[in-house]
C-alpha cells in the first residue's frame, strides 16, 4: 500500500481482487447443490475492472439503471446474467434492457408493469417478470437504507401483487418468471430475513395453487460487513437461512448481495496534511473528504482509521477531517489514531462498497484515483480526474 500511494498518490481507492474473489467463491459454496445465481449489486461499486472480476468468477448482476446496463454491456456480460431492480424505470430503460433480453425484471409498481407490457409488445418479446414485493419487514442498518417496511417507496404489498399475477396470468407480454423482496441493506440479524422468507414462500405456494408457478425466488442482498465491531452473520449461515426456505419451494435462488462482497475489499489511501489543536481537541487534516467518500457524513457510518505506520507516541485521540467547507466533513470523531505528522498515509478502511461511486465534484474536487492490486502488483483501474475533467461539459 505504501508504493501504489507513492505511485498514484492520495487520496486513493485500493481493492484488493484476492479479498473480492475470497468472499465470492465463500458465498457461492455456501449455498452448495442448491440452483441459485449470485447477482452482484453492480450500484455498489461499478468499475469496469471490479466487474470484470465478477464476471471472470461467473457472477450474475444486479443493475437499477441504463446506465449499470451499459457498464456490463460494454465488458460482454450476456443478458441473461442480469436482473433489473428499482421502482423508476423509464420507458428508455425498460426498452434497452428488454433488447438485452435480460434475465429478469424486478417490477415494482403497476403502472411500470403497463409501461413493461407495451414496450414489450413493440419489441414482439415476452418479458421475464417478478414482482418486487414489499414484505413489510424492519431490516436494515440506518433509516436512508432499510427498504422493506410499508413505509418505503419499494416494492408493491402483498395483495397488490397478488392482483396483478393473477390479473396477468396469460398475459401475452407479461412472463411471470419469479419474485423479489429486498428489505434492506447492513443487515446484521438473520431475523428479518427469516421474517420475510416465510412470507414469500407462503405466497408461492399460494400462487402456485393458482396455476401460476415461479421458478426464480430473489431474495435481494442486504447481508452486513463488520465495519468496526458489529457481527455480521457468516456466509454460511446466512444461506443456510435462505435455503431452509427455498430449497422446498424447488425455487431458483436469486441474491444480490453488494456491500459483503466488495466492501471488505476496498480501502482508501489519504494523507495528513495538517494536525491541529483547539481548545483541548486534536484535528488531523487529510487530503480525502466527504466528497470523495459520503458514508460519515450521509449515514453516520464509522470506519476505522489506522496509520500506515506507527510513531512513538501515546495513542491520542483526534477528529480526522477532510478540506470541504462543511462541518459534516469529518471521518470520524475522537478516534485513537495515534501521533501523526504532515505527509503521513492513514488507511480508512470498508471503503469497497458504496465509496466511490457516490464520490462527487464538490467544492471542485477531481474525484481519486482507483487502483485494483493483485497480488504484489497493481493496476490503475480509473485515473486520478484532472482539473479539465471537472470542467468537462460546462
Ligand atoms: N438489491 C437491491 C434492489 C438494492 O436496492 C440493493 C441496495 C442491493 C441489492 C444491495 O444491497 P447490499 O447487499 O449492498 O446491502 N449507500 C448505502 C447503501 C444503499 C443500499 C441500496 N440498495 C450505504 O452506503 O450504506
């Protein structure tokens, strides 16, 4: 870590491909002979490189827009590896994903699935449809992420879904090919998950009854990662969960995890430009801000902090900030990072997921560069912005 920050300098994200594939491939066994697809969340980190790693291990994808579609489209991924989530669509959308004859659509509202219908009709194919249900299950680390409670916008509940499969029954456009629930994301109990499955495997049961017969159950993604001290459920058990549920129904499991596949693999590289003090608290100043990575400031989420290398020194106690303009720019608060000088490298780590792809602009800031490091090398996978980037379109 000390070369790639000496070579492509900071702030940097660094994924490390080893740590992507360890979680995949545990995942992937986890569930054993059961049929099921690993559909990575592709909103979680979209790199080219990243993807091409999934795809290289046989990983299905998770897209919410055309612009996700685009992103697999343009490294080979066939369309049958993707499903399509997300309760806004457009009409553009849902016409490029049905010429990429894609997998699955994750319907979540009635007038989408109107929308759905004509625009397959236009094209003369059948569109491979789930419902997205809302399951009205609590799950989910901080409020802006759980999905799964009535309150969300997400999903449709269970007796307008249970309309519209029957209402669509023998539809000509209309595929009915499975059914979605994700009820939320940093999920750290298998509770809810066992909640929503008994639900949704009711609910099969009952539509089969009614001549309809599903063959894909997506159970969303959502599992958690230990950020600091939380204690996520291992892989094992968080399948075995799934197929206590599925494997009666003879369903095709579906999942799309995100976060506990590339969160743990992604770290970001800053440096410390100034350390001060005022009125008895530390500040470290680094070179990295909420701009290039939003998690602090837009969940409250805390991830850990540590020197690149130690110094003497008693292990002090500081709010590590970054230089935007805002109060809400600060990585943590009263962290033990430790006695740090100018020019230090700190590594913030569980940056994989969700970090650079909400990275923006702000206070016209080039967004960092990001690095893929396999094994003892390393391979720029998205250059550092220039000043002209920033600039680019105006
Ligand atoms: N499927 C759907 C339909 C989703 O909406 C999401 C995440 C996932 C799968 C993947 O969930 P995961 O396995 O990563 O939990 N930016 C927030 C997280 C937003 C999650 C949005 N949906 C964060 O940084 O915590």
């Amino acid at each position: 870590m000390d070369e790639a920050a000496k070579q492509v300098g900071t702030p940097a994200y660094l994924y490390s491909r080893a740590s992507i594939e360890q979680a995949y491939r545990r995942m992937d066994s986890a569930f054993g002979a059961l049929p099921h697809t690993i559909c990575y969340a592709v909103k979680a980190n979209s790199n080219l490189g990243i993807l091409r790693v999934f795809a290289a291990l046989g990983s299905g994808f998770d897209i919410v827009s055309g612009g996700e579609l685009y992103r697999l489209r343009r490294i080979g991924v066939p369309g049958n590896r993707i499903v399509f989530s997300g309760a806004g669509k457009s009409r553009e959308e849902i016409r490029e994903a049905l010429r990429a004859r894609i997998l699955l659509f994750n319907v979540e509202s009635p007038a989408e699935l109107d929308l759905l219908a004509s625009e397959a009709s236009r094209l003369r194919v059948r569109a491979p449809s789930s419902i997205r249900v809302n399951p009205d299950v609590q799950a989910g680390g901080h409020p802006h992420i759980s999905t799964g409670h009535h309150r969300h916008k997400f999903g449709i509940d269970w007796d307008g879904a249970r309309r519209l499969y029957l209402e669509h029954r023998d539809s000509r456009w209309i595929e009915w090919q499975g059914i979605s629930a994700h009820i939320g994301s940093q999920i750290l109990t298998l509770a809810p998950y066992r909640r929503a499955l008994v639900r949704l495997a009711e609910f099969v049961r009952d539509l089969g009854r009614e001549g309809i017969t599903l063959r894909y159950l997506d159970c969303g993604g959502g599992l958690g990662i230990r950020y600091t001290t939380e204690q996520p459920p291992e892989a094992a058990a968080y399948a075995s969960e799934l197929m206590r549920a599925v494997r009666p129904l003879g369903c095709h499991l579906l999942i799309e995890p995100g976060r506990s596949l590339i969160g743990p693999a992604g770290v970001i590289l800053m440096r410390v430009l100034y350390t001060k003090h005022n009125r008895g608290k530390t500040f470290v100043v680094v070179d990295a801000a909420m701009n290039d990575f939003m998690r602090p400031a837009l969940y409250g989420a805390t991830h850990s902090i540590t020197r690149m290398r130690r110094r003497a020194g008693a292990l002090t106690r500081a709010d590590i900030v970054g230089p935007v303009c805002e109060s809400g720019d600060c990585f943590v608060q009263d962290w033990p990072l430790g006695e740090v000088t100018s020019g230090d490298v700190l590594v913030l780590w569980g940056a994989g997921a969700y970090g650079f792809v909400e990275a923006s602009n702000y206070n016209s800031r080039p967004r960092p560069v990001e690095v893929l490091v396999t094994g003892r090398r390393f391979r720029v996978i998205r250059r550092r912005e220039s000043r002209a980037d920033l600039v680019r379109g105006e």
